[in-house]
C-alpha cells in the first residue's frame, strides 16, 4: 500500500503558483527530493505534514483521504516533520524541547521520557540534555530537531534540510540513521546537496519549476550525465542536465509518479 499519494497538487501563496500539478506515490524507504533553491521542496513538505492543504488537488495518507479536523489530527500522530527552521522557548533545554515535541504528537504521557531519550540517542546528543537550547550550535540544533521528527516510531519521517550545519562524520551518521528509518517509514529527505542523497536514497525525484522533472534512482539520474555537463560526479552532472530541462514531465522512463 502507498503511504503517501499526491494527485494534480497545486499550491502558492498571495496569488503565485509554487507547485503546478505535482503528482506522486511513495511507500516505505527513502525518497530523496532535490530541487533548487525557489523549487517548491519546502512548500511540498509542508502539504505533507498537513501543515498546509492542497489548492487543487488530492492528498492521501495510509490509504485514506486527509479532509477533516478529525483525519488531520489522526495523520499528524503518525507523522515527524522536520521543517527548514524551527524555534523553541530560550529556556527549554533538549530535553524539554524533545519531550515537548512528544506532547504535541500525542505519544502516550507514560512513554514520553523512554522515547525522548532513544531520539537524543540516536542523534548522539544525550549528552547534551540538559543544556539549553539556545546554547546550541547550529548543527545541534539541527540534530535537535532531527531527534523530534522520529519520536515514536512515526509512519511518515519527513525532513527538509537536515544535514544544515553537520559536520562531515555527523553526516555520515546521519546517513545510517536513514537507511534505518527506511525500513520501517516513508521517509521524504529534501535537500539540494545532491551528494547527501547519492548513497541514503534509492529512489529520488527533482522538483523544477513547481513541477516534478525527474522521478528515478540514483543510477538512472547519473545515467543522463555527459561531459559538458557542469559537476563533480556522474550524479551532479545528471541532476544538472534534468535542471536544463523544464517541460515537467519526468525525465525517467523508471519514474513512479
């Protein structure tokens, strides 16, 4: 079954469109989304986590429509969302701030502080808990924030940005932390490090100019590669020539959706 399923997404905002018709279906694992900066990536994400409902068009989470006040709250359960940028009370501490995130997801009061601390964990910050927020560097923060989008186990893992500020041997974790989380959840990763998704991400798509331009694997990305094309790798070089091309359709004859 299709975890997500977006069908003829439009979205914009004071009367400028962002996405144009954006269609797609995911299941359990990874899904790398790049895209320039101004693509529509964060907005996408924000129609995911029902932080903002579709213009046009369908949204679908675990099989049912996601309408009512009702379903909303019922999907937002099952959901982490990691946004661009986020901000906390200055005097929360890790903890408070992880803990608070608990809350706001409904996570049973008794499971809280057992969950709280497998997220830090898993970010490498339990030895940070107590610190307070603001005291963070920028890359803590951002682990920080990676910590609150996968408490309890959610469904749906969906982050935008996440490797901001993390230093090489953290996205290298990071990385690892992805491949586990696949395994069990549909995780959506919007990034424009193209690298950053090259070894973590077994399906990815390009969003271009509100529209989905290529929807494939790593390998048939790096496939569209040629000389001339400006990059470091294979991968950078396809993901150039895919931005070259702005017909909206999907570049991929593998494409999902």
């Amino acid at each position: 079954m299709n975890v997500i399923e977006l069908n003829g997404l439009h979205q914009g905002y004071r009367g400028k469109p962002v996405l144009r018709g954006v269609s797609l279906s995911l299941e359990k694992g990874v899904y790398g989304l790049l895209g320039p900066n101004g693509a529509g990536k964060s907005t996408l994400l924000r129609v995911l986590a029902t932080a903002a409902a579709p213009q046009e068009g369908t949204l679908r989470l675990f099989g049912g429509e996601v309408r009512t006040r009702g379903e909303v709250r019922a999907a937002r359960r099952r959901i982490g969302w990691l946004p661009q940028s986020f901000g906390c009370p200055p005097a929360f501490t890790v903890e408070d701030f992880v803990r608070h995130c608990a809350w706001l997801r409904e996570i049973p009061a008794g499971r809280i502080p057992e969950e709280t601390r497998t997220a830090l964990a898993r970010v490498d910050l339990l030895d940070q808990a107590r610190t307070p927020m603001r005291k963070l560097s920028g890359g803590m923060v951002r682990r920080a924030g990676i910590a609150q989008a996968t408490l309890g186990s959610p469904a749906v893992v969906l982050l935008d940005e996440p490797t901001t500020g993390l230093d090489p041997r953290q996205r290298m974790q990071f990385r690892s932390m992805l491949r586990e989380l696949g395994g069990s959840a549909c995780v959506v990763l919007s990034t424009h490090i193209v690298e950053d998704l090259a070894h973590s991400a077994p399906r990815l798509g390009v969003l271009h100019g509100g529209r989905v331009v290529f929807d494939g694997t790593p390998r048939e990305l790096a496939d569209l590669a040629h000389e001339q094309a400006p990059g470091d790798t294979p991968l950078e070089q396809g993901y150039s020539v895919v931005l070259g091309q702005d017909t909206g359709l999907s570049t991929s004859s593998g494409a999902h959706g």
